[in-house]
C-alpha cells in the first residue's frame, strides 16, 4: 500500500480524498443517528433517518451510474461533494427539526449515490489491474482508519459541544475532498458510448445478468442486505437498550468495527482474490455468528470485541467485492454495474429498516439481531454450495 502511494501521484491524490471525506463521514454517521434518536426517542425515527439515506439509491441509482458511464467520472465526484457540504452545512443552522434531519439524509445519500460508482470506476484508470486489490484495500483501510480515529472523538464532541460541531467538520471535509479532486488527471474525459434512456441505464442489470458468479453475488448481496440494513441502522437503539451506553459507547462500538476493518486488509490482503468465492461469501457466517454473540450477551466489552471480527469479514469481502466487480465489469458498463448493485443492496436495506424499526419499538432489539444472523447464514450457504462454473472474465 505504501508503495503504491508513494509511486503513484494519481491515486494518492485519490486516496487523500477519499481519507478526508470519510473523516468528516464519521462525524456526520453518528450525528444523524444521534439527532434523529433524540429528537423522536424512538427505534422508527432512527429507521426513518437511515430510511430516507436509501430512498436516493433507489430513484436515481439507474440514472447516476449511466452518467458514470457516459460523464466525465472526476466532474461527477467534484459536483456529489459540493452538493454534500452544502447539505451539511445546512444542518449547523437546523439541528431541531426532524423534517430538515430527513432532507439532509436524503441529499447527502443522493451526492453519494453519483460519487461512488463514478469512484468505483475511476480506480481501474488510476491503477493497474495487479494493483486492485492493493488499492482497494489502501481505500478501505483510510475509511475505517478515519472511523478508530475519529468515531470516538465524535461522540466526545456531541457530548460536549453539540451535534452543529460535527455538522460543520462533516461539510469542511467535503469542501476538502472536492479541491483535491480538482487536480485529478483520471475521469477528465467523456465516453463515447451510444446508450441513453431505461434501455442504456438498464446496461448494469443486463451485464451482471449475464454473468454466473455477479448473478449469484446479487442475489447474496440482497440476502445480506436484509440483515445488514436494521442491525446496522439500529446499533445506536441496541447500544442504548441492552448495552446500556451512550452515544459515546455508540460511538466506541463503531470503532470497534474499523479496528476489526483494518486488521483484516492487512492481515490478509495478500490471500484474498478477486471472484474466489471463499472470500466473497464466508465472511457472511463470520458475521453472522457476530450478530448472534451481540444478540444474546448483554456486555460492551464482549460486543466489542465481537464487532472487531466483524470489521475482519467485512472489510476482507468489501476488497473481495469491489476487485470483482472492477475486473469481471467492461470499462463502459462499470458505472452502471456498481449502481445496480447498490440499488439491490439499498432496496433489500430499505425493507430491513422498515421491518426493524417497527419491531424494535415492539419486541426486544435483539430479536432482529438474532433474525439477522440467520439471514446471514442463508446468504452465505446461497454463495458457497451453489456449483459456479464460469470464472469472472471481462464481460462487455
């Protein structure tokens, strides 16, 4: 990782962007969250919150990923973090009002919803494909390096300073992204592709239809997705019910995953590879077994350190995931591919969410834990015993 650093100025410019604006993200995850639960004191206004950061996934995914394909990828991503510390800024001023708390949610999921695919794509024209998995774990590592760092100074600063103060880091941090971006050589040029309406953004559906290995990786994804979409949009519900910490606790619990999320690059980057499905599916039972550790043992320190394996699985598939997807996808269909599957994602998330936010309130929280671990175990028993004969070559 290092090296790749220091040898390639395009991707460090990339890789400092993406440190700063994940930072402030830290902020930003823990302020919405946190805002959301006290202004409503309920598991369904934190579900509603997370509700309203899918709903952009879900209307204008198709359309941002064939912009990714057809736009200049760099402009896309400068115009998504400019559009982002508009929205965050906003809230510094707005902090009392839970329909201002949903519009920002919804605007700075839309800005991520056109930055990432565009990102995702850009990688392989920063890097050389031998680097993929290097560089996807060096982007990683930054993000959950930025979640030890900063999380628990996040809770620390809205304990003690307000939730504006993390408003105003989250939106500086765009502010820095979006002027390293402007020095980026990668992503200047438009394609020259021939695709416009449903039948062009539909272009992602159709690549990963056709292939073995993404089909079955979709289908696991949504799998995973109905268990990842109310855990995770309800730490915050679990942290304060049957942990009995704060937002400070909260706050540690994230970090625990980011501790877990770079252990696991770095530990095993050089064994994970791109399409084995080993590292695409197993990490779901790791994760699994989590969720049913923190479901039934009332303890911070054991949760922690449950979630700490946690960030291991998740962070080893994520690379796994994303070197696939860059390697098995044309250049002039990625943007589209990746947009695919995070509405397959988000859609299966928006569902969790609505379940377990009405639950949550109903039953005890760690009954969706427990359900979601079983979902977990599903997905990953989808993945790992159906028979895959195709191997993940470049498909147009």
């Amino acid at each position: 990782m290092l090296s790749l650093l220091r040898c390639n100025a395009e991707f460090r410019r990339l890789f400092l962007a993406h440190a700063v604006s994940r930072s402030g993200d830290a902020f930003n995850t823990i302020a919405l969250v946190v805002l959301a639960f006290k202004l409503t004191g309920s598991g369904r206004g934190v579900a509603g919150a997370v509700m309203f950061e899918v709903l952009p996934v879900l209307l204008i995914g198709p359309v941002a990923g064939l912009a990714a394909d057809k736009m200049p990828r760099r402009r896309l991503m400068i115009g998504a973090d400019v559009l982002r510390a508009i929205a965050a800024g906003s809230l510094v001023v707005a902090t009392g009002s839970l329909p201002a708390v949903f519009a920002v949610a919804f605007t700075l999921s839309a800005g991520a919803v056109v930055f990432n695919p565009a990102a995702a794509s850009l990688l392989p024209d920063v890097v050389g494909e031998d680097d993929l998995i290097v560089a996807n774990s060096a982007l990683w590592t930054a993000a959950v390096v930025a979640q030890i760092a900063v999380a628990p100074i996040a809770g620390v600063v809205i304990a003690s300073g307000g939730i504006r103060v993390a408003f105003a880091i989250n939106a500086t941090s765009f502010v820095f992204s979006a002027l390293l971006l402007i020095g980026l050589n990668a992503g200047r040029c438009t394609a020259t592709i021939d695709v416009r309406g449903w039948r062009g953004a539909l272009g992602g559906f159709h690549a990963v239809r056709a292939h073995p290995m993404l089909r079955r990786l979709a289908i696991v994804q949504a799998l995973a997705s109905m268990s990842a979409g109310a855990t995770s949009g309800l730490l915050v519900v679990l942290a304060d019910r049957w942990l009995g910490v704060g937002p400070s606790g909260f706050a540690a619990l994230l970090a625990a995953i980011g501790i877990g999320a770079v252990i696991g690059p770095v530990l095993l980057r050089r064994f994970v590879r791109a399409g084995d499905r080993r590292w695409l599916f197993c990490p779901y039972l790791v994760r699994g077994g989590v969720d049913m550790t923190i479901a039934t043992v009332a303890s911070p320190i054991v949760a922690g350190s449950a979630l700490v394996v946690y960030g291991m699985s998740t962070s080893t598939g994520m690379v796994a995931y994303q070197s696939t997807l860059q390697q098995a996808i044309a250049p002039d269909t990625r943007g589209r591919a990746f947009a695919f599957f995070d509405i397959v994602w988000n859609t299966a998330r928006l569902i969790s969410l609505a379940i377990g936010g009405i639950l949550a309130d109903r039953f005890d929280v760690r009954w969706i834990y427990a359900a979601a671990a079983v979902l977990l175990v599903i997905a990953a028993g989808v993945g790992l015993t159906t028979r895959i004969e195709d191997e993940p070559g470049v498909i147009a």
